[in-house]
C-alpha cells in the first residue's frame, strides 16, 4: 500500500512564529500555519492541523461510505460529508481534540433512511482515519 506524505517548516516560537506545510506526496499545495490563528475563531488565510484533519476524515469517510452503499446494493450514490473538529483545553496539560461531529448528506438509490443511517455508522467504525482517531468522540448528525 501506498504511504503519503506531508512536510512542515516552522520559524520561531509558538506566538510568534509561523509555518508552511507542504503536501509533498500529491505536490497539490503548501498551505501557512500560525498558532495564534490555530487557536482563533477566524482562520485569515491560514489552515491549521484541526482543518486538514477534517479534510482527511470527510473525504475518507465519504469514500468508505460509497464503499459500503454500493456493496449494500445502493446505486446513484450522492454524499456531501462535512466535519467540525473541535480543539480544546487538555485537563493534563495542553490542547486536545476531544471531538470530531460528521455533517451526513446525500443518498443513495435502493437504500432506505434507516439503513441509510446504519451503513453510516458503519462507515464511521470502519474508515481508516476514524480508526487512527480512536481516541477522539466521533458523533454523526444527518441532514
């Protein structure tokens, strides 16, 4: 199996400084970092670890989920999946990411809402990058 790759380069401290991170596998982009902007209600141009790991996550769940719809017999399958990761105070010392909520859209042609729902769960226990953030509450909402 393929391994992917990304690279940062950071100058200063943590207040002060900034960073590019670079999506060296794919060469689609490099994109700043800076942890005031990390931590403020507006990003300004900035993307944050938080940001790609929802990208990460809505485009792997997205995929497992098509995955299992079509296995499951779904056809015309159409998904919109949004993510919110929240970023919070760590009761031991630092922040932590103690929640990630999954944004549910779309359908798919010969599955009905509830097993609609069900698969989704299932995509949810099953996609890789839910399984690498095991520690993180993952809650689906549908709309």
């Amino acid at each position: 199996m393929p391994i992917r790759e990304a690279q940062t380069t950071w100058r200063g401290s943590l207040e002060q400084g900034t960073g590019t991170v670079a999506l060296t596998s794919s060469g689609v982009g490099s994109y700043e970092v800076s942890f005031p902007k990390r931590a403020a209600d507006h990003a300004e141009g900035t993307t944050s670890p938080e940001e790609l790991i929802a990208a990460a996550h809505t485009s792997c769940f997205a995929m497992q989920f098509s995955a299992l719809l079509g296995e499951a017999g779904g056809e015309d399958i159409h998904l919109t999946i949004g993510a919110k990761v929240h970023l919070g105070p760590d009761p031991e010392g630092g922040f932590r990411i103690p929640r990630i909520e999954l944004a549910v859209g779309g359908g798919a042609k010969g599955i009905d809402e509830s097993e609609f729902h069900r698969i989704a769960e299932d995509a949810k226990r099953t996609c890789p990058v839910s399984k690498a953030l095991a520690g993180t509450q993952i809650d689906l909402t549908f709309e």
